[in-house]
C-alpha cells in the first residue's frame, strides 16, 4: 500500500473537516487488530475511505473490508482514493443508507466499526450483533460525542443524537452477554465483545 498518497489523502480530509478517525483512536484499533487478524470488516460509515485503508493492513490473507456511505461526493471519492492507495481489491464500497444495506447483508464479520449517523446507533448495533463471528468485536466511534453524551445539560440542539448514544452505551454495558470498555479516546470508542461461552451445569 502507498503510504505517502495515504499520508496526502489524510491531509485533505482533515482540511476539508471530513471527520476521519482521529490518531489515538486509530492508534487503539490498529493494536486490537494485530491480535485480532480480521478476515472481514464491515465498516459503516465510509467517508473519503481513510479508515477502511487503514484498516486494510491488517486483513489476513484474502481479507475483505465491506463500507458502507450514502454520501455521492465521498463516494466517488473513497474510490478514487481506494486505487491511489492500492487497496481497492481489498475494500468493497456499499453505496446507500446503512438503514437499508444493513438488513440485507449476510454472513459474519470479525470487526464491525460503527461511524455513522449517531442516532442510528442503536439500529446499528442490533445489525452488527446479528453479523458478529463469534470471536469478534464491535468498534463505537464517536460515542462520548465532544463530552455530550456524559454531561446533564440536555438542551443542546444535539440531544436526539445524544440520547441514542447513551441507549448504545445502556445496551452494550447492560446486556449479560456482552463485555465492554469505553475509551476516552478521540471522540470516544465503545470496544465491544462478546463473552466467552460458559458450559452451563
Ligand atoms: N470512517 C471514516 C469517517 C466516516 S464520517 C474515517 O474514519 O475515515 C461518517 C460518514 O458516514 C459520512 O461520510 C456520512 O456521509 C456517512 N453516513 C452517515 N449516516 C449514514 C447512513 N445512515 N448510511 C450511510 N452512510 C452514512
Ligand atoms: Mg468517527
């Protein structure tokens, strides 16, 4: 992969105020992905394709990394970005809104990393548990949303955004078979597993 057109498409992102995964979150999910070994990634939220490049390094051999973005623009342009880097054979882009893809995807995933509407969130959870591996992991970003999610003021224009983040969290540290760590990182990562089976006796 070139890292230097990696590095140039990085850079417009952040000027144009396209907001890429910031570098201490990608810093945590590239460590769990060197254990992890993802033979597939589903990714929603695709913007200009920095994340999925990113990620792509980590597949194992004939690993796909499907992403989902609704967006024309950064459509075109996450394809157009995905050849530069030349990871294109390794990233398949799902055109349209998640709310509809999503239902229609089959199979298993070994990471599904969540970056899109925040007050889709806990839709979108719903769909990842269905296409989790069993040994896989959810990713949240955003989930702390610029600190809203864990402060009482409740007025901010953002607050269905924020109320749907805060239902993510109640689900993901509520729900006896889950495990999950919530990282002050960039804009907040929800880490989410599921627990190891138990014999019950
Ligand atoms: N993961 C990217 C950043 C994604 S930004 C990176 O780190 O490089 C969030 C993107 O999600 C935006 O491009 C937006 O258009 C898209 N998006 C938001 N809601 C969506 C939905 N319901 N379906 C598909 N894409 C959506
Ligand atoms: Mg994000």
């Amino acid at each position: 992969m070139n890292k230097q057109e990696l590095e140039i498409i990085k850079q417009k992102a952040l000027e144009e105020h396209i907001p890429i995964i910031m570098d201490d979150t990608l810093e945590v999910v590239d460590k769990i992905l060197v254990d992890l070994k993802p033979n597939k990634i589903l990714e929603i939220g695709t913007a200009v394709g920095y994340s999925a490049m990113c990620f792509s390094e980590y597949l194992s051999e004939n690993g796909m990394i499907d992403t989902i973005e609704r967006d024309e623009e950064r459509i075109k342009e996450a394809k157009e970005n995905i050849v530069k880097v030349g990871v294109a054979e390794k990233i398949n882009i799902l055109e349209g809104d998640a709310v509809e893809i999503l239902p229609t995807l089959q199979g298993t995933y070994d990471m599904i990393f969540i970056d899109a509407a925040k007050g889709k969130y806990p839709f979108f959870l719903k769909e990842a548990l269905r296409m989790l591996s069993p040994n896989g992991i959810i990713l949240a970003d955003n989930i702390l949303y610029k600190g809203y999610v864990m402060s009482d003021y409740n007025k901010h224009k953002q607050r269905t955004a924020v109320r749907n983040l805060r239902e993510y969290i109640y689900e993901v540290t509520n729900d006896p078979n889950l495990e999950t760590e919530i990282l002050e990182v960039g804009d907040g990562l929800a880490i989410t597993k599921k627990c190891p089976v138990r014999d019950v006796f």
